[in-house]
C-alpha cells in the first residue's frame, strides 16, 4: 500500500468504527427506550438501523477503491476480506451497494408509514414487518443475481485495462474487474443506487405534502401532542433524505463522469466509500435528536456522569479536609 492507500484505510476504519457505534446505541434505544406509542415507527427505525450496523461492517472489512475505465469496474480491495478469495471480496462490495439502496428504501417506507398512521389511524407492528421485509427483497434479489457475475484477477488483464493509472498493480493482494456492459445484474444494481433514487424521492415527498395537508385538514381529530410528534418525526426522515445528496449522488456521479472519462479515476476511488459512509453517522445522529424518548434519553445519561463527575471531583478535594 502507498501512502494514499494507508490514509483511506484509517479513514474509512474510523468512520465505520463511529457509524457502527453510533448505530448500535440507536438499536439498544429502539429495542428498549422505545416507549409503546412508537411500536410500529420503531420497527422501520430498526431496519435503517441494523441496514447501517451492516454497511459499517462491509465497508471496514472490504475497503474497496472502486475504479472505471470504458466499460469496466476495477475495485482494489484494501480489507481482510481481500484474503478470503475473489468471490468473498466482490460480494462485500456489492453488498455495500445493496445495503445503501435499503437504507434508502428504508426512509422511503418510514415516510410512508408515517403518511397512513396520520392519514387512516391504523398501523399494525405486523404490517410494519411485512413491509420492511417486501422493501428489502428488492435489493436482495439484485445482490443475490450478483452471486455469478464474471469476473478478472489477472493482473495483465487489469494492468491493459487500467493503462498504467494504478502504479505497483501487482503489489495489491486482490484487484478484480469486471465488464459491466454485458453484465444485466451489476447494471441493475448500478442504475438502482443511482437513478433509482428519483422515484424513492418523488415518493417520499409526495408523502411529506399529504402528512402535513392531513394535519392541517384534521386539527379537530389529532391532539396536538400527536401533530407535534408527527411533525417531528416527517422532519427527521426529510433531514434524513437530504444526506444522500451529499454522500450518494456525489459518489454516484463521480463515478458516471469516470466513466464518461471526465474525471480522472485513480483519485476518485478514494472517495466512493467514505462519501457513502457519512449516512451511516449522520442517519442514528438525526434519528436520536429528533425522536424525543430517546434525546431524553441521551441527556438524562449525559446529565447523570456530568453529576457523577462532579460529585467524584468534590469528594476528592475533600478526601484530607480537617474537620
């Protein structure tokens, strides 16, 4: 590895280590602060949750700087899963991209969830899980018919493909490409995480104007403890839609260019997978300011050490204090 390579594996250990955290905390919340009246919301909080517990786990373990040339994806693999073999390793990353378009899908069925407990009061917790688990199937099915995509480690091969942009190729353990233009499964998976955020969008704000023209519509029927809340929780999910402008169409349209042959590939490779990261920080983040049971939470816990602290600091100044 040289230098730049070194920096992205500290970067992207780093920022999977904090993102795991930081979703771990939020699924111990959903699972056990969660008060009863979040029963059916909590269920989607918990498949964004457990999507980016695993997103963290695939990034650290892959590490992946992603390549285009032509028609080809080259993807330098710098985590252990490089000594696991080629099929191992081309599968962590395509399960990084399966597991960013569920996240997605994720927000889009919490949004619209929101629109038919606010619109038709009812919403079961089986429901929920249904849902989630038909909202998942997609991905999974495209990641499944990956299983068998067709793919080069020699280093000749790649070397002509690459055309001297990565130098000291052979030193790297596992480099893989592929041909993605006769390939229909990695297509699908790449127009998925790209263009098929456009529909995702279109309908979870189509479902943000309902929630709130139902509220507005319903004063008499909501109390305003249940607008308050309704309103809070749309406002997380809309904070929580904006992150992919800033993590997902970066990367995703840095790649488009590289293929295109605008932008230079090599330095782009670094970027892909700590851009994507950033929605693996800043969704349990949101998600935790904004859901009140479990911001209370957080401060009652930040509160208790800041006294415990004190406390601790006052008994020590008074350990040899003559009476």
């Amino acid at each position: 590895m040289n230098t730049a390579d070194s920096y992205f594996v500290i970067i992207v250990t780093i920022l999977a280590l904090i993102g795991f955290s930081l979703n771990l905390l939020l699924l111990y919340l959903i699972i056990w602060k969660s008060p009863r009246n979040l029963t059916p919301y909590r269920i989607f909080l918990a498949n964004t949750t457990i999507t980016q517990l695993f997103f963290a786990v695939f990034s650290v373990t892959s590490q992946p700087r992603v390549l285009s040339k032509h028609q080809y994806t080259i993807v330098i693999y710098l985590g252990p899963v490089q000594y696991f073999g080629e099929w191992f390793s081309y599968m962590s990353y395509v399960g990084i991209l399966h597991l960013s378009l569920n996240s997605f899908i994720s927000l889009m069925l919490s949004m619209i969830y929101r629109y038919f407990s606010i619109k038709f009061h009812r919403f079961t917790v089986n429901v929920s899980i249904i849902l989630c688990i038909i909202g998942y199937s997609i991905p999974f099915l495209i990641f499944a018919s990956c299983s068998h995509l067709v793919v080069s480690s020699s280093i000749s091969a790649n070397k002509a493909i690459l055309e001297g942009m990565v130098e000291n190729l052979e030193s790297y353990h596992m480099v893989l490409s592929t041909n993605i233009s006769n390939q229909i499964p990695i297509i699908i998976l790449v127009v998925a995480v790209t263009f098929g955020l456009i529909p995702i969008y279109f309908v979870m704000y189509w479902c943000r104007y309902q929630i709130h023209k139902t509220l507005k519509e319903t004063r008499s029927v909501h109390s305003p403890s249940t607008r308050d809340n309704a309103r809070r929780l749309v406002h997380a999910l809309t904070i929580q839609s904006i992150i992919p402008l800033v993590s997902v169409f970066p990367a995703s349209t840095f790649w488009c260019l590289a293929q295109l042959g605008v932008v230079e590939p090599t330095a782009y490779s670094y970027f892909i997978i700590p851009c994507l990261s950033l929605g693996c920080i800043a969704d349990p983040l949101v998600t935790i300011r904004c859901v009140l049971p479990y911001r209370r939470w957080i401060l009652k816990m930040c509160r208790h050490t800041s006294s415990d602290l004190t406390t601790s600091n006052h008994d020590k100044s008074t350990v040899f204090h003559k009476p």
